[in-house]
C-alpha cells in the first residue's frame, strides 16, 4: 500500500486499485478515488477545485456534517456524514473518526465536532490527524503511520506535536499542515529532530507502508 503526500495536508492511499484521497489541497491532475475523506470545511481541506480532480459519480466522500451543501456539488455516488467516535466499513476498508479540535485558539471550536481520519485496510492503518492541538484524546492512539501537523498558528506547534507523537503508538510520524499558507519546511525538520521514528515526506513523494 502506498501512502503520497500530495501538499499542506493531502495525502493519497493506493492499493489493489483502490484511490483514497485525505483533504487534497491545490491538486492540478486528475486522480479518480474511490473513497474521499474531508477533515473540515475550512478552503485548505475542503478544496472544491482539487476535489473535481478526484471525485466521480462512483466516490464515496466522508466528511463532516457542516461540509455537506459545498461537496453535493461535486455529484459525487454518496456523501456519509461522521462525527468524532464513529465509524464507517467501505468493503475492506475501516474508518474512525477522531476529535480534532484547539485548545487555546479559536479556529477549530470543540462543539463543531471536526475530525480527523484513522483507517484500516489490508492489515495496515494510517491515522490523518486534521487541524487540531495536542488534545488528550489522542494520547495512546495507535496506527502504523500517523499525520500530525506542525506549523502552529492555526494547528500545535512542532515541538508540541512531538511531545503528543512521544504519547501515541505509531511505528512512523509524519509531519503535515505546512509550507503553502503557514509554516516552512524547517517546522517539519523541528518535529522530525524531537521524534525518533519520524520522516518527512516531500510533495508527490511516496512511501510503501507494506515495507514498515
């Protein structure tokens, strides 16, 4: 299974002809997916331009309830609403959502009930952490690869995302959410420098997670 990052906070898992796709963000080619996942309705993961890109009459999208009016507009086969502590089967796929929200600044309010993504497929989990703090719900979460941002501001900083990675169970951290609108590559090598299992992806770079 192959997980690429595509920029800011968009990643893509391919596998047995399978495309999912996590918040693509200023996508210019086309990549049909199966399953579409929307952290939040903010413009940088709810991007209507890149998801044409990925969206077809036989998507899936997942997202929360609060983005539904923008993605019924991209005809997608259904739209299935979560909130944080709930969980949807595709076939062999497995998705959970997560509560992703700040703790001491106002962009991502609690009561909005925004999430990010933990999925499983093929023996393999991936969590995709979305706009959030280091929030105690978090701590001991466990998946082969997790995505934290990094870039403070809107997110933890980098140096908080590593003390919440030292209180996950993740055989790879990943860093994410920086380099286009907030933050520069030298969060990204912060974070990597505080945590010991961590790698810093490139856009369009991929990792085969069947080599973890």
């Amino acid at each position: 299974m192959l997980l690429r990052k595509i920029k800011h906070s968009g990643f893509t898992l391919e596998t047995d002809g399978l495309r999912i796709i996590i918040d693509p963000f200023q996508l210019e080619e086309d990549l049909p997916a199966g399953i579409v996942l929307v952290t939040h309705p903010h413009f940088d993961h709810l991007d209507l331009e890149s998801l044409q890109h990925v969206v077809t009459p036989e998507t899936i999208i997942i997202a929360t309830a609060d983005a539904h009016s923008k993605l019924s507009k991209l005809n997608p086969r259904e739209i299935r609403l979560v909130k944080p502590g709930e969980s949807i089967t595709i076939g062999d796929v497995t998705i959970r959502a997560h509560p992703a929200y700040n703790l001491d600044k106002p962009y991502h309010p609690r009561e909005n009930d925004w999430v990010g993504y933990h999925i499983t497929l093929n023996g393999r989990s991936v969590y995709h952490a979305g706009d959030t703090d280091a929030i105690p719900e978090l701590e001991g979460l466990e998946a082969d690869v997790i995505l934290l941002p990094v870039s403070g501001t809107y997110v933890m900083t980098a140096e908080e995302a590593a003390k919440l990675a030292g209180r996950m169970k993740g055989k790879l951290f990943i860093p994410m959410h920086y380099g286009v609108i907030v933050g520069s590559s030298e969060d990204a090598e912060r974070f990597a420098q505080r945590v010991e299992d961590a790698r810093i992806l490139a856009d369009g770079e991929a990792l085969d997670l069947d080599t973890l």
